[in-house]
C-alpha cells in the first residue's frame, strides 16, 4: 500500500501548487492521476520504464495492452515517431487538443513496456487545461490509460478515482468531472487513410470532412466479438471491459417495449434499469443515462451509471440500447462489452 495524496485543482487557492506537486512527481518516476477531458487517466513518464510498468501493476493491467502518450504540443510529437505523414497533420490541425489519439509508427525513444511490444505508439494533446499544464510542467510525454481497475468502468471524477486507486498511487489530482466522458477515439494512421480502432466523441463522419470520402474506415472490432486467438489490431478490443460487477444485457427496442420487458422483474431484488429519459416511468429502479437522442449526455453519465449502479448492488442491469450512430457509436461500443455482447430484441 502506497500512502496516496490528495491534490486539489478546484480551490483556485490551491490549483497552481498542486500542479507543480503533480508535475514534481511525476519527473520523479511517481504514478499521478490527472484529469482530462475524456476520462480520468493514471498517467507516468511515458519514457520511463520503471514508470510505466507501476502503471501496470496499479491497473492490473495485462502487459501487452499499450498505452497513449499525452503531449501538450505538436513539437512534442515528432521525436516519439517516424514520421508525422499528412493525414495526421490534418487530423491534428482539425481535432487537437482534443480527444482523438493517433496510432503512428514509433521512433526508439518509446520504451518498449509503453507500446506494449508494438512497434507503432498512440499519441494524443488532451482539451483539459489542467492536464496540459501537468504535462508541460513535467517536461515529458505521460503514458495515462484510463485510471480504473483493468476491466471496470472508467472513471469521470476524482471520486471513482479515490475509489479505485487509493493506496495504488502516489498522488490523484482532483479536478471537476470530465466534459466528455467516454475515453478518446483511437485511429490508426496509414498513408492513405485511418481505420477506427476505438469509436469516441470524434466521430467517424467528422474524420472523414477531414480525411476525405472513403478513406475512413471503422474496424469490425468495434461492433463484434473477435475470436478466441483472433489477430487484434488494437490488444484493448480483446479484454473484458467497462464492465460494472453486475450482469449486464442490452434490451432492443422502442420505449413501449423496453417498459413491458421490464414488467417482468417488479420486486425483484438487484434488477436495475438503466434507461432514457422517455422510458420513465418504470416498474424497477433505474439510472437514467440521458435522453435517447442526447448522444453526448450518454457518453458523458455511463460509465458513472455502471458505478451508481454497482454501488446500489445492482445484480442484474437492463439497459436500454442506445441507437450507435455518431457519437452513438461509441457509447454503443462500451456498453455492449460491458454487457459481454448480450443483446436481446424486444
Ligand atoms: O481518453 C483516453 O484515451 C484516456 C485518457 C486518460 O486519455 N486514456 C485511455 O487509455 O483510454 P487506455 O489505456 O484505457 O486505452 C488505450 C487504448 C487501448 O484500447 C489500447 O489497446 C489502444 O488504445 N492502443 C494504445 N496503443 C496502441 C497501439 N500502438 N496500437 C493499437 N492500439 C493501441
Ligand atoms: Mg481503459
């Protein structure tokens, strides 16, 4: 057990100094939890060995499942890959900061523990003045992955973040609750176009204004079950993920339907919903998760939906499917893992 300290970036008293604390700790090889605007991140120098396998051993985290680097700066991104090819020059001019992480191949300076064995490196400038502040202060590229517990939801405020990582690291910089929620979308770059490894809040539409027509594709991991021993383009697709300790199953269909499926279950003991705004009223508890065109609130309330839910013992989690387009797509992509692929009709 590590005594873990608790920075406040809130108290505008106290924002500058717990920075710099973070900022020292983190150049000292220390594991600091940073906000950003996507999730919460468990973040070390991303070029420090010793470093980046404590963030391993905190998260639990399999060793070949690679980690993004956060810089604050494009002049930070060129010693960490081959080459910077256009399209990736677009896509930053157009999204950073902000969150879309870009797969690109990796110069030698990227240890081999932060790609994971891999010879590309995710990279990405977050849209959290917090987190770049952390990052230009440091002076170094921080490895973060999302600051859970490997396979549990990632976590949208410094609260779940106490939760899961007390006693695993040695500082949590606590800040508001993140804006978007969902972690970043991740794209491998290629030379003529980018393939969707991890759908987010950059949507494949707003890629494709920027990349051009057809150039933009969403790999089939994203909706689908791969195989056992299936060659992954991206280690995260094949792990459990996002999953609350309830059993979780997605329920298809319109409003009417999903109230009657539920009927079911009055009085049952740990039966949750976790529904739209339209659905309510309903015959069991529930955590309302948005309103069913709000694709944003979605992302932003789900993975703290999951938590809510676990925390009232939930057993069993009904949740109404979301539709998966635009940014749709991304909180589709969690909650059907989070559901291990069980989705019913109704
Ligand atoms: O929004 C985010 O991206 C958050 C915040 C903290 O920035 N971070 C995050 O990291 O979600 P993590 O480690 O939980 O997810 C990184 C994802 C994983 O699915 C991983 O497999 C993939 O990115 N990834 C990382 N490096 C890769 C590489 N070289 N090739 C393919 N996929 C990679
Ligand atoms: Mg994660």
């Amino acid at each position: 057990m590590i005594r873990t300290q608790h920075l406040d970036a809130t108290d505008p008293i106290t924002r500058t100094e717990a920075i710099a604390t973070a900022a020292q700790m983190l150049k000292e090889g220390k594991l600091v939890v940073i906000p950003t605007e996507t999730v919460y991140g468990l973040a070390a120098n991303g070029l420090d060995t010793q470093a980046v396998r404590g963030i391993f051993t905190a998260k639990s985290r399999p060793s070949d499942n690679p980690l993004i680097l956060h810089i604050q700066s494009m002049a930070q991104l060129a010693p960490l890959v081959q080459d910077i090819p256009p399209i990736a020059h677009k896509l930053a001019e157009a999204f950073w900061p902000g969150p879309l992480t870009m797969v690109l191949p990796k110069s030698p300076l990227v240890p081999e523990v932060t790609s994971g064995g891999l010879d590309t490196v995710a990279v990405r400038i977050p849209d959290h003045k917090t987190a770049r502040e952390v990052i230009a202060a440091a002076g170094v590229p921080l490895a973060a992955p999302s600051a859970n517990l490997s396979g549990s939801p990632s976590p949208t405020n410094a609260r779940r973040c106490a939760q899961d990582m007390d006693g695993r690291v040695d500082a949590i910089l606590m800040d508001a609750d993140c804006r978007v929620g969902l972690e970043s979308t991740v794209v491998a770059v290629g030379d003529r176009g980018v393939t969707v490894l991890r759908p987010g809040w950059i949507t494949p539409q707003q890629l494709t204004q920027v990349v051009g027509k057809g150039l933009v594709e969403v790999h089939s991991g994203v909706l689908s079950h791969l195989e056992e021993g299936e060659r992954v383009a991206s280690p995260g697709m094949k792990y459990r993920h996002y999953a609350p300790n309830a059993k979780v199953t997605l329920i298809d269909g319109d409003t009417e339907g999903y109230r009657r499926f539920l009927e079911q279950f009055v009085g049952l003991h740990g039966v949750f919903a976790l529904c739209f705004e339209e659905d309510l009223p309903l015959s069991v508890p529930y955590f309302c998760y948005g309103g069913g065109e709000d694709f944003d609130e979605q992302a932003r309330l789900l993975f703290e939906g999951l938590r809510h839910l676990d925390e009232q013992n939930a057993t069993e989690i009904y949740a109404h499917s979301p539709k998966a387009t635009g940014v749709g797509l991304a909180v589709y992509n969690r909650l059907i893992r989070a559901a291990g692929f069980r989705e019913m009709k109704v």
